[in-house]
C-alpha cells in the first residue's frame, strides 16, 4: 500500500469510431495539452469510504457519494482484496455526463487504476479492464469496452472481448487530427441505443464487416485513403443522427470545409470529424464554436489520439 496520495487521470474516448460499433475505441488527447478526463486523488483513511465531488460537472453527479460508482468501486476494492483499510477519494469530474466522450469510463478508470496503484496493483491489466467494463456497465446498461480499453490503455483499441485478451491495441494514423464537439446537452446512452433496431438486413451486416475489417487493415498498412473510404457507420448513425440536434447539417457542412469523414462519437451528443490538414481542423473547429455549441458548457478541441491512457499524475 502507498503511503502517498495519488493523482490519477483518465481520458475522454470515443466509442465506436464510427466504423466499428461497439468494437472500435480511441483515446482523445487535445493539442492544446489540455487534459480531457476525469481525475481521482486517493488517500489514506482509518476506515471506510469518503468521497469528495468536485469538478465542473460534479453537480450532475447523483448527490450522495454511496450513489456514485467511484464510491462503489472503492467499497467492491477493499472487500474483494480483503483490505482492512481505508479511502479517502476526491473525483474531479471534469467530463459531461452523457456526452458521448466515454464520461462514466472515465471516472471508473480514474477510480480503479488510482486503488490498483494505491494497493499495490493485485489485478493485472486484463484483470483490472475486466473490472473497469463491468462497473463502466452498471452505468451504461450493458459491458461495452470501446471506452473503458482505450481510457485505461490508450491509443486505437480493437475489443476482441475473449478470456484473457479483452482488446488488442491497432495502429493510428498518426498524422490525423480529431476534431471533437459536444454541444452542451446530454442524451442518455440506453436511449440512444433503443433508437437502433433489434435486427439488421443481411446486406447490412456484411458491409458492417467489410468497413470495419478494412479499417483495420488499413491501419495495419497505414493506408490513409482506404480508411477514410471505409470510415462510415452504417449501424448506429442511420437511427440516431435525427436525434442529435444539428448533426446532419453539421456534418454536411464540414464536408464543405473538406474534412475527410466526421461521425458521432459513441452515443452522441459529441460529433468527430477528421483531417490531416492542421488548417482545415482550425477551420472545423471554428465552424463548430460557432454552430454546433448551442448550450452551455458545451466545447470543441482539435485531438491527437492519447497513446498514454490512464496515468498518475502526482504523488504527494
């Protein structure tokens, strides 16, 4: 056990990329060097569980602390490992809640990587991403890793969802830039999820494969203009677009602005869209200040993807 209060971050991410629903995950690192994400500060306590909500978006949090899964994470920690000490944990909520930018992934990450490194790390990494998906899960309705596996381990994250092997990291392109928008209101992922119909055309499903093993393999050969070709999302956006207040205008309009291919970030509201060209993303970026941010608290950043992942920030 650390005798050393430790400051964790853990970043944005978006679910899906567009191509690859619920298999396909990315971790967000603004280029301004800002940090997108969540942060937990752990510290030593005599007993039990104390948890301080801070943060822009703390009063969206539900107000007792017993209702918040970084509470619930540090209670499932101490039992499961026999820990007969305690917490005090401080989240700094720092991402919106229902967002699309992986929010909840982000305070479960923050939480259990903090008690993991707190305690001497028992879980190995596949031990503590199983551990991440299921409390991320609670939240969401369902284990998905598309944000929890890029927010813990960062870069592209490719789920394969098998025992022992969760996800496998992809190759980025690393000269694109992910310009990432969230308008300002939130829309609840179960929700978003009823939109899509419980089945697909035969016709649908194969082009799904098609698209996204051609992304992936584009990946592997760095070969930019096939996966832009393919990066499409022909299962969720069909349903959900119309519900996202001006994101069909908005993505024709970033069309215009020759943008190479935008889509919606997990379950929206936040819309991606992408470039090589650093003009173009200050020119989407601008675009989207102006129109796409209708509510407050709503932002933009140009991105890199975040090959870090969960990391300590400070050890006091």
């Amino acid at each position: 056990m650390s005798s050393a209060a430790l400051t964790v971050y853990a970043p944005a991410s978006m679910g899906n990329v567009g191509v690859g629903f619920d298999l396909l995950g990315a971790a967000l690192a603004p280029i301004d060097g800002s940090l997108l994400g969540d942060t937990v500060t752990i510290s030593a306590a005599d007993s039990g569980v104390h948890l301080a909500q801070v943060g822009e978006w703390a009063a969206k949090l539900p107000p007792a602390p017993e209702d918040n899964i970084v509470y619930q994470c540090a209670e499932f920690f101490l039992d499961k490992f026999a820990i007969n000490r305690g917490v005090a944990l401080s989240l700094s909520k720092n991402l919106p809640v229902g967002s699309g930018l992986g929010s909840s992934a982000s305070s479960v990450v923050a939480a259990l990587y903090a008690l993991n490194e707190f305690f001497g790390r028992p879980c190995n990494q596949q031990q503590l991403l199983a551990l991440m998906g299921e409390f991320e899960g609670r939240i969401s309705g369902a284990i998905h890793y598309d944000n929890v596996a890029p927010c813990y381990l960062g870069g592209m994250q490719l789920m394969l969802d098998l025992p022992e092997r969760i996800c496998e990291a992809i190759p980025a392109f690393e000269n694109w830039y992910w310009v990432v928008a969230y308008p300002g209101i939130s829309l609840s992922t179960a929700k978003m999820r009823a939109l899509m119909p419980a089945q697909y055309d035969k016709s649908v499903a194969i082009e799904f494969g098609k698209n996204l093993s051609a992304f992936v393999h584009a990946s592997y050969r760095q070969d930019a203009q096939l996966a832009i070709t393919v990066l499409k999302d022909v299962l969720a956006e069909p349903y959900r677009a119309a519900a996202i207040p001006g994101f069909e205008q908005a993505k024709q309009a970033l069309a215009e602005l020759g943008m190479l291919a935008t889509g919606i970030s997990g379950s929206g509201p936040t819309l991606f869209t992408v470039t090589d060209d650093l003009a173009k993303a200050n020119e989407a970026n601008a675009w989207l200040q102006a129109h796409y941010l209708t509510e407050a608290g709503g932002f933009s950043h140009i991105c890199r993807l975040d090959s870090q992942g969960a990391r300590v920030l400070a050890v006091e």
